[in-house]
C-alpha cells in the first residue's frame, strides 16, 4: 500500500534525513521526500497499519529534525 503525506521541512538537506529516517523505520517498504511539493510518499510493508507506521516515522524524523512535521 502506498501513501502520501503533506510535510512542512525547511531545507532540502533536511527533507533528505527525513526520507533517510523513514526508509528505517519498520513496517515501510519504501519512502521519497520531495522538498519542491512538500510531500512523503511511502510504500508500507504488507500487513502494516499505515497509522501506527507513521507515527513512528514521525517520533524518527522528530529525532533528526524536531521543527519538522508530518500530517497524517
């Protein structure tokens, strides 16, 4: 399954960590920031509950960049 979601990051150095801190995370298949459209578009793993997956993407990204945010 596949998602996409609004970001508001401030650089695009710090849009790349994001999408390096989401592709860790468990239960994501696959994650691409784009800075210019402000969107995460992410691949889940099969099985995963899209909700509680994010929600742990954005505790990661918050750890690499706290002013960032993802609306889910």
């Amino acid at each position: 399954m596949k998602k996409s979601y609004k970001i508001e990051v401030d650089c695009a150095n710090c849009a790349n960590k994001m999408e390096e801190a989401a592709k860790k995370t468990p239960g994501v298949k696959d994650a691409v920031v784009n800075f210019m459209t402000l969107k995460m578009n992410v691949e889940f793993e099969e099985g995963q509950d899209a909700k509680t997956v994010m929600e742990a993407v954005r505790k990661n990204c918050k750890k690499i960049e706290d002013d960032c945010e993802i609306y889910l």
